[in-house]
C-alpha cells in the first residue's frame, strides 16, 4: 500500500477536509511505513508491492496522526492532556504492529 493510498485513510482519521498539508502527510506515511516495516523486519519498501495488513495499517495511520498533531514534539497529539499520552500510542502502535512482525532469524 503506497502512502497515496494511505492518505484519504489518515486524512478520515484525523477528519481533515483540506489539502494544505497533503505533503507533510505523505512525508510523515512514508516514514510510518518505513517504520512498521523496520519493526516488523521485512524489507523496506515491501509494503509498496505487498498487501498491509490491517493492524499494520492502523499501526500507521495512529503513528501519523500522532505525529502529526504533535509535530511539536511535546505532547501527544492537539487533544492530550498527559505528557504520557504520546507513550501510549506508541505503546499501542507497537503492539498493533508486533501482530504481524517477522519472528524469524
């Protein structure tokens, strides 16, 4: 799944109804995807050609919302109101991605 095709899906999650920041998101998808597919060990670019299974793509799409409503780096998203918050999507994030992770070695 390219991020093109994440877009409308993190852009639904995060109920945005304009374009401004399209760039930015594909940017941060692209680094969400590389990220999955580092903690999962499958090689990079393998979701471009391969089917994302669902948890991994929600893996994604929280991981990019995250990020993009804390771009500042100091909080977990506009609507957190613990320092913690930003742990607990990561926490969740890995865990969603830890479903389909590559045991072997």
């Amino acid at each position: 799944m390219t991020p093109t095709e994440l877009l409308p899906l993190v852009k639904d999650n995060l109920i945005l109804t304009h374009d401004q920041d399209d760039a930015l998101l594909l940017r941060l998808i692209a680094a969400a995807v590389n990220y999955a597919e580092s903690y999962q060990h499958i090689a990079s670019g393998y979701y471009g050609g391969n089917d994302m299974p669902p948890t991994t793509k929600q893996a994604v799409i929280m991981l990019v919302s995250n990020w993009y409503e804390s771009r500042d780096g100091s909080t977990g998203g506009f609507f957190a109101d613990s320092i913690q918050a930003s742990q607990q999507v990561w926490n969740t994030v890995n865990t969603l991605l830890r479903l389909d992770r590559s045991w072997g070695v």
